[in-house]
C-alpha cells in the first residue's frame, strides 16, 4: 500500500506504523503512579481504555506502578515491545531511543518536549532523533507528541484530557463511516475528537504527529487509507513536511473516495523571492497549497466547527448526484432563511412538482406550504407529517439531497421518529441532515446519532457541510472525466540557465499550438522599416535582451507604429534603454486585434514542482490578482474548470454587447502548458504568456508577449 521511503518524512512500509497505531504491546519510559501526572496519566489512559496486550512501565525508582510490574530499563522487560511512549528530560531521549532499537522495539512515541520548538539549541536534538530512526530502523511519531487513539484497537495512549469523552452519544457501526485525525497539534487534534464525539461523530484515530523528526501527517494518512473503517479524515497542519508526497496521497484518497479535510493554519503571505515575471511575483507558501488543495479535491476549513460539520456529512450520507435541495421545516421562517442560505452556496430550491404537492396536501393544513420549502406546521407534525414529508422529498427525483428544521430542545417527536429517520437514513441514496434552531438537548442528540443523522446548529454549517458533499462529487466525476492531451509535441528547454525572450520562447510555444502575432528580429532602423512594410497595418516595436523581462517599464516598447518616420523614431527609442543592458535585436510585431487581456503562465514551487496559472492579465494583473493555479500536468476539462474559478470568469460567457470568448482554446493551451511545465519541471523556473488576447468563441487566441525563465538564472 505504502511505498518504502528513502529518508525522513517520505511514505513508510506498512508494517513500521501497525506497530504505532496497532501495537500488541506497549512500554511506558518514564512511568509515573501518580495517574494526575503526564507521566502517570499515559499509564492509567490505556489501563482505563482496556488495552490488551501487555503494558510495561519502565522506571528504575520503583517496583509496581498502577497496579503493574515497574522495570529499570527497556532491555530488562525481555519481551516483546511493539511500542515504546518516551516521556522523560529532552536530553535523555536519543540516548533511550537508541536503547530501544537495541531491544527491538518497532516503534516510538515521543512525549518529551524541549527540541526544535524550544529554539535552535535544541534543533541538533531533533534532528539526531531522524538520524537514529533511519539508520536504526525504529518508526517515531514526535517528539513534543501528545499521543494517540485507536478506537478499534481499544488503544488510548494518550495524556490528553481531550480522550475523555465518557457519556458522549455513539454514532451506530457503519464500515468505512468513521474519521481518523491526524494533526500536528496535539492539543487541537484531540480537541476536535472531542468535540466531535459530543455531536455523535464517529472516529477511529487520533494521532498526534507533534514536530514530526521521522514520521508526518502523511505517512499516516498514507497507511489508514488502507483501513476500510476510515471513510474521511481530518488533518490539522502548520506546514506539510515533504509535500511532494502530498498530490500521491490525495489521489490514492480520492480513488476510495476518501475525503482530506484539512486546517492548514499559518496562512500569512511568505515573503516573494525575486521573480522575473508576473507568474512568478504572484507565487507563495498559500497560492501553492490553494492550488494543490483545489486541484486534488482537498477540502479546507477555517476552524474547528467547520472541520467537525463537514466530517459529520460525510461520515453520514452518500454524495449528491446534483445541487436541488428539498427542506422540512417546522418553522415557516427559518425554512426560508436556510433556503436563503442554501441558494448562496450555489443549491437550487426548486418548486416541487404538482403530484408531489397534492401528497403533501393530504396531511398539511393550508396555512403550511407545500411548494419548497415545505412548512408542515406544528398541527400535521403531531400527526406523523415529518416523516411524511421527509419521505416524499427523498423519494422525489426533484431533490439531490434533503434538510430537515426542527427544533431539538425536547426529545419527544424525535424518539417517536427515530426508528423512521433510520429506516430513510439506511437507504443511503441521498443526503439527509437536520438543522436544529435552538440548542438540541442531550436526549434529542442522542436519538438522532442513534439513526444514523447528524444535526447542525447553524445554518452556514448545514449549507457548507452540503456544498462540501456536492463539490467533493463534481470532484470525482471531473476526476474521472479529465483526460491528458494527445499529440501534444512538447520542447525540451536548454540544460544552461537562459531566459528566453518573446522571440527565442517562440518556437518552444509554436510547438505546443500557441500562437503569436507574426514578427520579424531586426538590428537596425533599415530592418524595422523593411519589416514593418513587409506586415500588414501598424507594428509594435519591442525591445529583446534577457536583461529586460518587463520590458515595457523600462521604455523597450512602442505600439500601434505606421510609416517610415515613426518606425525609425520608434527604433531609435527601444534601442535608447538605461544601463549596460545587451539587445539580441529588436522584434518588429503586427498589431493584433481586440479581444479579452489575460495572462497565462508557469511557476515552479519548491515543493510542488511547476503550477500553472491562468487569470485576468493586462497591466493591472497583479493588482488585480485575478488568478487560479493548479499543479501540472491535467487536461482541458480540469483547465476548463480552472477558468471557470476565475471571479470574474462571467466575463467570457459574453453578453448583449459581446459574443462568448473562446474558451475551448483557451483550456487547450493550458493543458498543453501544463505538459511543457511536467516535462521541463527540474529546468522551468517560470513561464508568463501576458497579454494573452482571447477572442471570440471559434477564434483561438494569440500570445502578445512571452518569457520563460530556466534553472540557475539570477535576476538581471
């Protein structure tokens, strides 16, 4: 399932992590009898878990601890150990660590703090950690680790008070319907469990990955893939150590239909490195992951209630086919307003069909509504109407998913229903959730996990977690759909640091089908007149030196040129240029006309490789920052959904004024440049197209201005 990975952080054998998050026994380094200490508490937590295998704690300063056989050293258990949790002083731990693999442990838990989070000093310590884990062959998690959790396995090793969730609703056994979570922050990771198990979420894992000197968040998620118990996860991260490793995980998920639901917190923009093109003075940490995150259906939150409402959906219902919502409510105004809210997260609402009202009439009073949304009043409620009309809304071929308003203050209606909500629940042909407008009490929770169905107390929830399901299956379905292009023939860039300018990237860009105005290289006045005559109608005059990448600022262009006398003034002006800049000569361009300005283009990401970028361009474009990324390679439908992103993607729909912009093309350059990015990717720094000029539906498009900068380029 996993690959074996060649140094820290990268995919491990599957084995190495059974033996963290599924160990058969278990050593305690650093054990305490106080079970209200961290040292006493990762004792007592699996003890009161019921853990069964053997727990060995490890202390030289006693004999028994909780009611356990205490031992001087971990060589001294003479047994088997499949896991280690290490919580004793930072400097002691590489010195036991190594005494571990002496003993054959297989893997470790490092609770101690005190390393790269406490400052530079202790870097050296952590890093020595990665060393021993590698040559020595012992899986770590940590350190500065607060645990982790196996439902399954009844493993609770963990100081976290977070792991006390005693008297919390449990949500019924369906395989494939639980989450793992899998964060960096120990504190958060847990806190989300317990947050979740009080809304009836089922979970299967917590692990906390801490400062991550061995393993990571994805070496996790990589091998609890493969547990068919796991159908969604969650994953809290400041940074993703070895996010090459990132596009091959989501797509293993997104192949099992496993849904990443990721907080990546630490959104501030990072500083830009020198850029020579505007594809590349747009890069950063977050255009990166915003890019990779849309690109392989990885749904971000923004905080902890969002993560819990959009794991609750999915661990609960089936995806939707489309976006037509039914909703029951019991509640006329707050049925409209969450059907307000629906529509704003891009749902229809649509009027039901006659038959389907005339069998909604049949219960509702005429002062309920029956069109969508169905207002049952309080009156047919107590008559059974709820169900009646959840019922007729499920089986509707008008509805792709189903919202229930109630409110969940008393239990009494929902335990009369439960049995019904679970019968339609287990049918599983579409989504169902409730909307609780008041605080549900316990009872009235309780019975609703029991069948099966989450509730929300807030709207924006209830509509986020179903845009979540809808837009996670018009991932899969363009997933499926997206096909590379064909007989796409693709350069090879110069092995030697160049930038290439508008003429000499124009072959490279002829190849993959992209077209330029037609243009000569001159090198005097005489050339650029006889070039000029030589094209039909006015000319721009453009300066060409690897030295000028934004040429146009530092005076190096001249448009809209016609006759002799302007042709030679405006030589004389783009060859007049500041500095000790060299010309490679000077291009002498037909005019083009008309049409939409955008920018299209290629910047390399340390961890990512190459993303290729599309946008609204001109020179407002990084004003305007109008842009979307996404990693290459893809094909037209995922190009064609990249445009679209776009905020003011409406722009190319056309209008009374305006006929439609040629879309088509445009997404076929982009997948072309997406396969120029892939195959180039150890040598292209960045690639800008800007102005890209569309034109109207059928007329392709033209590249007014080209760069691409290559491998071991400094700024000029």
């Amino acid at each position: 399932m996993a690959a074996m990975r060649s140094g820290p952080g990268l995919l491990v054998p599957v084995d190495k992590l059974q033996h963290i998050l599924a160990p058969r026994s278990i050593a305690i380094i650093g054990a305490s009898p106080d079970a209200e200490k961290i040292r006493g508490r990762i004792v007592a937590a699996p003890l009161a878990g019921g853990f069964n295998g053997p727990i060995y704690p490890v202390n030289p300063g006693h004999e028994e601890i909780q009611g356990l056989k205490a031992y001087p050293s971990i060589g001294a258990i003479g047994a088997p150990v499949d896991l280690a949790m290490i919580a004793i002083r930072a400097e002691r731990v590489t010195g036991v660590l190594e005494e571990c693999a002496d003993a054959g442990v297989k893997g470790a838990v490092i609770l101690s703090s005190g390393f790269a989070e406490s400052g530079a000093a202790a870097v050296a310590l952590q890093d020595r950690i990665g060393e021993i884990a590698t040559a020595r062959g012992i899986a770590v998690c940590g350190p500065n680790s607060v645990g982790l959790l196996n439902r399954d396995a009844k493993l609770n090793a963990t100081f976290s008070p977070g792991a006390k969730v005693a008297g919390a609703p449990r949500a019924p056994h369906r395989p494939g319907k639980s989450v793992a979570v899998i964060s960096q922050s120990g504190g958060l990771g847990f806190a989300i469990y317990n947050r979740g198990m009080r809304r009836g979420i089922a979970f299967s894992h917590v692990v906390s990955t801490g400062n991550e000197a061995d393993l990571g968040v994805l070496d996790f998620v990589d091998y609890l893939l493969g547990d068919s118990e796991v159908g969604a996860f969650i994953i809290l991260a400041e940074q993703i150590r070895h996010a090459s490793s990132l596009l091959e995980v989501a797509d293993k998920a997104a192949a099992l239909g496993k849904p990443l639901i990721i907080a990546k917190l630490g959104r501030s923009e990072a500083a830009k490195r020198g850029a020579l093109s505007h594809t590349g003075s747009m890069t950063g940490a977050e255009f990166a992951y915003d890019a990779v995150f849309r690109h392989a259906g990885i749904i971000r939150a923004d905080d902890q209630d969002e993560l819990l409402d959009i794991a609750a959906a999915f661990t609960s219902c089936p995806l939707p086919k489309g976006r037509d919502i039914g909703i029951v409510t019991i509640s006329g105004g707050v049925g409209v307003w969450l059907a307000d809210v629906c529509e704003k997260h891009g749902f229809n609402v649509p009027e039901l069909g006659k038959s389907v009202q005339d069998e909604l009439r049949r219960f509702i009073p005429d002062y309920g509504g029956v069109s969508n949304p169905v207002d049952i009043t309080a009156q047919a409620m107590e008559q059974g109407g709820n169900i009646g009309a959840i019922e007729l809304l499920y089986n509707s071929p008008q509805t792709d998913a189903v919202a229930v308003v109630a409110s969940m203050a008393e239990a009494t209606m929902v335990a009369a229903e439960k049995g019904e909500l679970a019968r339609i629940q287990a049918r599983q042909e579409k989504p169902m959730l409730y909307y609780s407008y008041t605080i549900p009490s316990e009872a009235a929770l309780s019975h609703l996990v029991d069948a099966g169905v989450q509730c929300y107390t807030s709207l924006q929830g209830c509509a986020q977690a179903l845009k979540s399901l809808a837009d996670y299956s018009g991932f899969l379905e363009l997933r499926a759909a997206d096909q590379l292009p064909q007989n796409v023939e693709v350069a090879t860039l110069p092995a030697a640091p160049a930038v290439l300018t508008e003429w000499s990237a124009a072959p490279h860009l002829a190849k993959l089908g992209i077209a330029m105005p037609e243009a000569r290289l001159v090198q005097s006045a005489e050339e650029a007149i006889a070039a000029a005559e030589g094209l039909a109608g006015p000319v721009a005059l453009k300066a060409q030196s690897p030295q000028l990448p934004h040429k146009a600022v530092a005076g190096g262009v001249v448009l809209g040129v016609e006759g002799e006398w302007a042709v030679r003034r405006a030589y004389e002006q783009v060859t007049t240029l500041p500095g000790d800049i060299t010309l490679d000569g000077v291009l002498v361009q037909s005019m083009a006309a008309k049409g939409i300005e955008m920018i299209a283009g290629i910047a390399r990401d340390d961890a990512f490789g190459p993303l290729v970028m599309v946008g609204f361009g001109g020179s407002e474009v990084e004003v305007e920052r109008d842009v979307a990324w996404a990693p290459a390679p893809f094909g037209e439908r995922r190009a064609e959904g990249l445009i679209r992103s776009l905020r003011g993607a409406a722009r190319l729909n056309g209008s009374a004024r305006a006929q439609p912009a040629d879309i088509d093309a445009l997404a076929r350059l982009l997948a072309a440049l997406s396969l120029f990015a892939q195959h180039n990717r150890d040598s292209i720094v960045e690639l800008d197209l800007n102005p890209l000029v569309v034109y109207q539906e059928g007329q392709g498009l033209l590249a007014l201005d080209a760069l691409i900068v290559t491998e071991g380029t400094k700024n000029l």
